[in-house]
C-alpha cells in the first residue's frame, strides 16, 4: 500500500510518464498484444458509457419531436415565432462560419507545435470537443425557437401545461449537451486506446485534452458572441422603449423587441449551452487526468465516466417527474426535477465507488472517501444555487431592498445592487471552501475533482431547469406581440418569473463547477511541468499572479464594452424607427426589425473576437516568454479573481432584474413611476453582468486552464525551450 509520502514523492515522475511524446504511439506485436489483455476489463465500461449516452439523446430527439407536434396557435403567432427562428439561425449560421475559421487556425496550430508533423490525433481530438460543442448548442436553439410559440398556445389554456413544454425544450438541451459530451470523450477515448493504439490512459488522456480545448474555446467565443447580442438588443429595446416612448416590454411596436427575444435564444440558449458543455466535459476529464496521475489505476479512470454515465439516467428519469398541475407551483416542480436527479446519483455513486474501489488503493483513496468527496460536490452546488436564489429572488430581503432602494432614484439602486453582488461572494465562497477542504480530506487532488464531477452529474435535468426560462420569456414576448388576452400574459408572466430563478440556480451551479474543475486542471498543469508549489518568493510567479489576477477584469471590461457599443448602435437605429416610420408609435406601422437583428448580429461578431483572443493568447504569450511558473501565477490569479467577479457580477444582476420585476408586480408604485424608472436603469446595468460578463469568465478561467495543460511540453520554467 502507498504510503503518503510515497504518494507525493512519485507525482513528478508519474506525469512525466504520463505526458511523455514517446510514448503516444508503439506498434510492436509483443505490445499490442499485452495492450489489449490489459484493457479487456476497460472496454465493458466504455461501451456502457455510450449506450447511457445514446439514450440520452434518444429521450432528447423524442422530447423534440413530441414538441414540435404540439399546435403553435394563431397564424400571428406563427409569423412572430417564425421572424424569431429565422433571426436566431441567421446569426448562429454566421457565427458558425468565424469560428469555423478559428478552428482551422487552431488546427493548424496543434498540428504543428503539439503533434509536430506527426499523426494528428490531438488536432482531430480537438475537433471533435469543436464540433461537438457546436452541435449542442444547434440543438438545443433549434427546439427552443419550435417549443416558444407552442408553449404561449399552452399557456393560452394553463399554466402547467405551458411550463411542461418550456421544460421539454430545455431537458432537450440539458440531455443534448451531456449526451454528446459523455459520447464525444468516450468515443475519442475508445478509439485512441483500441484503434489508434495509445501507449496507456495517461497518452490517451493527453491526446483528449484536444477535446477540452475544443469545448472551451467554442464555448467562449459562443458565450461572449450570443451575450453581446441578446443585451445589445435588450438594452436597446429597454431604453428606448419602456423609458423613452413609455410603451411595455415586447410591444410590437418596439422594432428591437423581434431582436430582443432572438438574443434570448442565441445567447441564453446555444450559448448557455456551449457553456455548460465545456464545464461537463472538464470536469470528467479533469478527474480522469489526476485519477491516472496519482493513483494510476483503471478504476480512477472510469469512475468518473461511470458516474456521468448514472447522472444521465438520473436526469432522464427525474425529467419524467417535473410537472405541475393547472395552477401548481412551478419553482417547486422544477426543483422536484434536481432532488430527484440528485437522489438517484446518491444511491448510484454509493455503489459505484465500493465497485470501483473496493480496497483502499492507497492512503488518499478509499470508497467511503470517493463517495464524500462526490456527495459534497453534488450538495456543494444545490447550495450555491439555493444561494443565488435568496440573493436573487423577489420572495427575499436583498431583491426587496434594492427595490426599496429604487424608490430615491437611479444611483442608490445601483449602489445597492453592487453591494449585493461583493456581499453574495462572502457565504458562496464559504460553501465552496468547505467543499474543497471535505474532498481534499476525503481522497486528496482526486477528490476535489471528483467533487466537481459530483457537481455536474445531474446536468441533464438541471441545465433543463435553466434552459427553461429563455423559452419562458419567448412565449410572453409573443404574447404581448400578438395582443392575446391578459390572461395569457398573466400565465407567460408566472413561467418567467420562475425562469428568473432557475436561470440564477444555473449560474451557481456553473460558477462552483468552473472553480472546482479549473483547480483540478491547475494541479494538472502543475504536474505536468513539475511545479510542486507557487512560491510568491519566485518574482516571475508573482509577475503571473499580477497578470491573472487582472485577466478577468480586463476581459470583463471588453465585454462589456462590446454590450455598450452595441446597444448604443440599436439605441439609434430604434430612434430613428420611430422618428422616420409614420405611425409606428401609433401601432399603425411596422418597424424594421430585420435591421435590428442585424446591428446586433454585426456587433456581436465582431466584438466577440478580442475577448476570445485575449483569453487563448494570454497563457501561451505568459508561458512562451515568462515559462511555466509564471504561468502557474496567472493560473492562480484568475481563478481567485474571476471566480469572485463572476460571482458578484451573476448575483447582482439577477437582483438588479428582480428588483424591477417586483415593482412592476404592482410594489412600490409599480408599471410608470419613478421607483420604476430607476430600477430599469439598474437592470440595464446588470443586463451585461448576468448574461454577458460574469458566465464567460467561468469559462475563461477553465480555458486558459486547459490551454497551459495542453501546452505544457512547449516551454521550460523560464520560457520557450529552444
């Protein structure tokens, strides 16, 4: 049995093995031979994996298609639904075809430095994560822009059977993007290891961080792309809107309002999804990588695609449950949805890790250790999410207290609602630092990873949660649209006003996920290039620590600087509609909304590229000419910096939202005073900060995460090796 020391003293050795070039490929018949006897027992697991993956996505196809069966209503709301899918495919064609060009230049750049002329195994593992990815987030707007229109027509009759139709939409996404993820990894890994003809799991593994970065970087460039269009459109149509012309939310006669809910499908849809693919997959593979690292064993390998595995089933068979009767409450059936899910895994991971480790292995790993270490996860994130929903919702003091705040104007609503955010870091950064300390305790590094795979194992059906409300929001907007009774709108209101929730739970869920797997990464990365400790004595890991800690914060600002020269652009185009169009305000007129959607797809494109750049270039230009321990100081300065500004900007703009939804519920003056007045300023402060910024800095301290890994061979402790 390893001892402790045994265990630590042998890290160094153990991943210079691991991602040793020479042992990527053999092909002598003695050794092929002995691969195979050796990997016999691994394949039954794998092939396991895929079939809980294609039953995944066989549930989602089948939700799919029971949707877009169901009646889509008036041939009005055909028209406006059908405006809003061709809007939403538009953009995502477009950016489809920028990526696709970083893509190829990705490519080239893997091939060259990281397969170095050789079998391009990490450049196709890498397009596959890409395509993968992409494919994820297609699905799941293309059900959205079908379920929106169908869910208003069910509204039309009660409010459950409205809600059970945006969920459908969003378990199509949430079973989408784990399907292909979980499929994607094992397939990669089956072929490098049975086709391909890998040296051992810790070759393969190396080759499939290609996949990570795909994920990532598609999950980025999808994230900031899809953010700067749906505020550009929302913060237009707001201002103009609701202050300027005092006309409602998604009145026809707001030509941004078409534009505004395509946003919500580009943005809070494909790239949500895009989003949380990238989480999913590094998470697994960050535990597969520090599994094989320090405890090299099959069974650290598999256990982690086997939990995944269980989590889809869970999540299948908790997405049957979540319903609701006519005037049932909504939160409590989407929330039945993840107890369930969560419950199912509890079960399944006990008997998992007693099969998996069913003797201690070492002195870190046991089976009740593997176990706490994923339970904590799994209870980490319920609560980070039940966290965000007391610093978001309406039924809560610190929303009500920003809506108070709305009463003396404009600025104390934003003070307060900026002191929310820094507050809300404090109890979320707790539950996180207990769940740390209680895996790390439990099994060690592997632990901590394990904990964030724990985290994301019920992604089926609590992404499906989050997904639901961008639907939600889309069946009130065409509502409003096409002038159907109150009623309606009262209906399409309650599906909203509990998407507003469950999109707050989500962003806990993927800010707990995103810090847990970027510290697996980072403990990989450091591995990999022998770096046991930061030593803040080393003046180029405090040079490092300086540059990451100010990697967030630069990113942030040039996204949110894209959000505002955006929707300064549709600001204008929204005005001159309505000065230009005789009879627009009148409602005697149709605005252009074609061009809306327009400004904010051009903006969008070309404003998502600096960002991404800056977030792929910067671990390469700190390892290339600093090395790796001043890259380690940037690893760990984003995480602490990012994971805190992430935190506080999500919080604080679904407060800020909130706040003003509960004063146009009739508190506090409600639709028209200035207490109104003031807390849409607000919300269009927070708009960027939810939706924008703060999601696509939980992906970027995973990306320049995975980057530093999947380049860790090219430079030397004080920069490039030449």
């Amino acid at each position: 049995m390893a001892t402790a020391a045994t265990f630590e003293g042998h890290h160094t050795a153990l991943l210079r093995a691991t991602f040793s070039a020479e042992k990527i490929l053999r092909y002598n018949t003695a050794y092929i031979s002995s691969h195979f006897n050796a990997m016999d027992a691994v394949a039954p697991y794998l092939i396991l994996t895929t079939v809980c993956a294609i039953v995944g996505l066989i549930t989602a196809a089948a939700f799919s298609i029971r949707i877009a069966a169901m009646p889509e209503g008036t041939p009005k709301m055909a028209e406006v639904a059908q405006m809003i899918r061709v809007g939403a495919m538009a953009f995502l064609r477009k950016e489809y075809q920028m990526i696709a060009i970083f893509m190829a230049l990705a490519s080239l750049f893997i091939y060259y430095t990281i397969d170095k002329n050789g079998m391009p195994a990490t450049t196709l593992s890498f397009l596959c994560g890409a395509l993968a990815s992409l494919a994820s987030g297609y699905i799941g707007m293309h059900t959205a822009t079908i379920a929106n229109v169908r869910t208003t027509e069910a509204a039309r009759e009660n409010v459950g059977k409205g809600m059970r139709i945006a969920f459908l939409s969003g378990a199509t996404l949430g079973l989408s993007v784990v399907g292909l993820g979980l499929l994607g990894l094992t397939l990669v890994l089956f072929t490098l290891l049975f086709v391909v003809r890998v040296a051992d799991w810790g070759a393969a593994l190396t080759i499939t961080t290609g996949f990570s970065f795909g994920a990532s970087s598609i999950a980025l460039f999808a994230r900031v792309g899809g953010g700067i269009f749906t505020k550009a459109a929302d913060v237009g149509a707001d201002l103009v809107g609701k202050i300027e012309a005092g006309i409602p939310e998604d009145d026809p006669r707001n030509p941004a309002v078409i534009a505004d809910n395509v946003g919500d499908n580009v943005g809070d849809i494909a790239g949500m999804g895009a989003d949380l693919f990238e989480s999913y997959v590094g998470s697994i593979l960050a535990a597969m990588i520090i599994g094989w690292t320090s405890i090299q064993t099959d069974s650290a390998v598999l256990f982690p695609l086997s939990v995944s595995a269980f989590g889809i089933l869970a999540s299948v068979i908790a997405s049957f449950f979540v319903r609701t009767k006519k005037k049932g409450r909504i939160d409590a059936a989407l929330r039945r949805g993840i107890l369930l899910s969560s419950l199912i895994i509890i079960g399944a991971a006990y008997v998992l890790a007693r099969h998996f480790f069913p003797v201690t292995t070492n002195a870190y790993v046991t089976a009740n250790g593997v176990y706490t270490a994923l339970i904590s996860g799994l209870i980490a994130g319920v609560l980070i999410g039940l966290l965000a929903e007391y610093y978001t919702s309406a039924r809560f003091s610190p929303v009500r207290h920003i809506a108070e705040s709305s009463g003396t104007g404009a600025g104390t609503n934003v003070i307060a609602g900026l002191a929310l955010g820094f507050l809300s870091t404090g109890f979320t950064i707790l539950v996180l630092v207990l769940c740390i300390g209680i895996a790390h305790l439990s099994a060690g590094l592997y632990g901590i990873a394990i904990a964030a795979v724990g985290m994301l194992s019920t992604l089926g059906v609590s992404l499906a949660v989050d997904a639901y409300g961008p639907v939600a929001d889309n069946a009130g907007g065409i509502a409003e649209m096409c002038g159907l009774p109150h009623i309606v709108r009262e209906h399409t209101d309650q599906l909203d006003a509990a998407g507003n929730t469950t999109a707050a739970i989500g962003k806990g869920f993927a800010i707990g996920s995103a810090a847990l797997t970027a510290l697996a990464l980072f403990a990989a990365y450091a591995d990999a290039t022998k770096l046991m400790r930061i030593d803040l004595m080393n003046p180029m890991v405090f040079i490092g620590l300086l540059l990451g800690g100010a990697l967030p914060f630069l990113f942030s600002a040039m996204t949110m600087n894209a959000v505002g020269k955006a929707a300064h652009a549709m600001i204008v185009e929204v005005r001159r509609q309505f000065k230009v169009i005789p009879g627009l305000l009148e409602g005697k007129a149709k605005g252009d909304s074609a061009r809306c959607v327009a400004i904010s797809t051009s903006a969008a494109l070309r404003e998502m590229i600096a960002p991404g750049c800056l977030a792929i270039l910067s671990p390469l230009v700190v390892g290339y000419t600093l090395g790796s321990h001043a890259l380690g100081g940037l690893l760990a300065g984003s995480l602490v910096t990012g994971l805190l500004l992430a935190i506080s900007m999500a919080n604080a703009g679904g407060a800020w939202d909130n706040a003003k939804k509960y004063i146009e519920s009739g508190k506090l003056g409600g639709k028209g005073s200035s207490a109104h007045m003031a807390a849409i300023v607000g919300d269009t402060v927070g708009d960027p900060f939810k939706d924008t910024s703060g999601p696509s800095i939980n992906i970027l301290i995973k990306l320049v995460s995975i980057v530093a890994l999947l380049t860790a061979g090219l430079y030397t402790a004080n920069g490039i090796i030449g």
